[in-house]
C-alpha cells in the first residue's frame, strides 16, 4: 500500500476530505513516525526477529544480533575471498558463511557449538573452547585472517589482544557492542587500526546498541554490486536520475 499527501484546495475542501472514506487524515509529524516504524518493523524485519525470535531482516534472511548499520554496510562489500575468524557463533554465523571464502568459529557454549555444527555449514568449521581458554587458543591458530569478529562470551579485551596479532595487513575487526567495552576499543585503536562506530538498533533489541568496525589501514573495500553504498532497506534510489552526481570534466 502506498499513501500520498492530499492538501486541501479548491477542488477539495477539508471537510470534503474528513468525509471521504478514503482519506487518512494525520498531521505530517505523524505520518512520518508511521513511516520510520513500517521501515524498522516490516523492512528491517524488527517485529518478524520479535515474533520468531530469531535475527532477519525483512525477506527472512538471517543476520548477526548487531547494529542494523553495520548489517547494511557488510552487505555491500565483497568478501567472497575473506577468510574469517568468529568468536562467539549464532545467526551470524550463517551471515558470514553465505559472503565469505571461509568461516573458523571459536564457540564457548557447548549447545552452540552442536547446533551450528548440525547446520552443516559447508565452508564453516565449529571449534569448542571455553572462556578462559579462548585467547589462548586464538594464539596458537598459527595463520592469519582477513577479518574477526569479537562477540564472544568471555573478555573481550583478551580477545582482541590476540586477535591484533593475527589480522591480516588489509582486513578488519568487529567489535560487538562496543559502548560496553572502552579499553578493548582503546587498545585496538593504539594498534593504528581506524575505529567506525555504528551506532543503531538491532533484532530482538529495544535499546539502541554499538558495533564497530576497526580497520587496518590496508583495508580497501570493493562493492559487491558495482557500487557503494548500496541503496538502504527502506531508502529511494535516485541514483540514476541524480545530475548532482554526473561525472565533469
């Protein structure tokens, strides 16, 4: 369904309007918290995350519990020759296998650990570890990565140490609400890696939250459908129409 602006005029008065049974009447203020709710709930897919507990946008596809922004980004950029390293798996784990070359998931909950596993992810390989454990075990991976994502339940400033240590010179790291954790982002960003915050909402989340990308300096991202960004969920394409953007001489 789609609803246009009708101002009252000479051919239609306003109490004409009022009593067309096909008339919605709303201050503007309102028509445009509607609009942004429809785009959250239905686009974004936040009400279908709520209702089936489980992390997708809109058209069901699965997502990491992170910020709807950094979603968005990640799904513009070509990662299909990346290798990653996941701490903490989940849907994003199904995220990351469907974009990248490789998936390596360090998962300290046993239940976790079985269910991806039955998943039967076909570039995706499912290790068990254990909170204490988990930056020991970054350590002696012995190769490096294009990106890691830091989500996992353990501490998350030992995580990153290790994880600094094997990041390859043009990839990235994600850092998962990354509000809650201000040394583990200082010492990323001490490491000379460029720090992104995505500040937004996220599935199954009624606050907003943080994720942030920290990028090395050799990182170059190229777009996985001939351009970037890519239009937003929710977004108008003008592109093709927009003459603030012609190329000049």
């Amino acid at each position: 369904m789609f609803w246009n602006k009708i101002a009252p005029n000479e051919t239609h008065t306003a109490d004409q309007l009022r009593r067309s049974l096909g008339v919605v009447e709303m201050p503007d203020t309102a028509m445009l918290e509607a609009s942004a709710a429809h785009i959250l709930n239905s686009a974004l897919g936040f009400r279908k995350s709520s209702e089936r507990g489980a992390c997708m946008l809109g058209d069901d596809q699965l997502i990491p519990m992170m910020s709807y922004g950094l979603i968005e980004y990640l799904m513009g950029i070509d990662l299909t020759q990346f290798d990653i390293l996941e701490l903490g798996g989940g849907y994003s784990t199904d995220f990351w296998s469907r974009r990248t070359k490789s998936v390596l998931t360090l998962e300290a909950n046993t239940e976790w650990a079985q269910s991806l596993r039955g998943l039967k992810l076909p570039n995706v390989e499912v290790r068990l570890t254990a909170p204490a454990q988990i930056a020991t075990d970054i350590a002696a991976l012995g190769r490096g990565f294009d990106a890691i994502i830091i989500d996992a339940d353990a501490n998350r400033y030992s995580c990153a140490k290790a994880a600094l240590k094997i990041l390859n010179s043009d990839g990235f790291i994600v850092l998962d609400n990354a509000d809650w954790y201000p040394n583990t982002t200082q010492l990323m960003r001490e490491a000379d890696l460029i720090q992104i915050d995505f500040h937004d909402f996220r599935p199954l989340r009624w606050y907003r939250c943080t994720t942030s990308l920290f990028l090395h300096r050799g990182f170059r991202p190229k777009p996985r459908q001939g351009r970037l960004p890519l239009t937003p969920i929710g977004g108008k394409d003008i592109s093709q129409a927009n003459d603030w953007d012609r190329v000049t001489d």
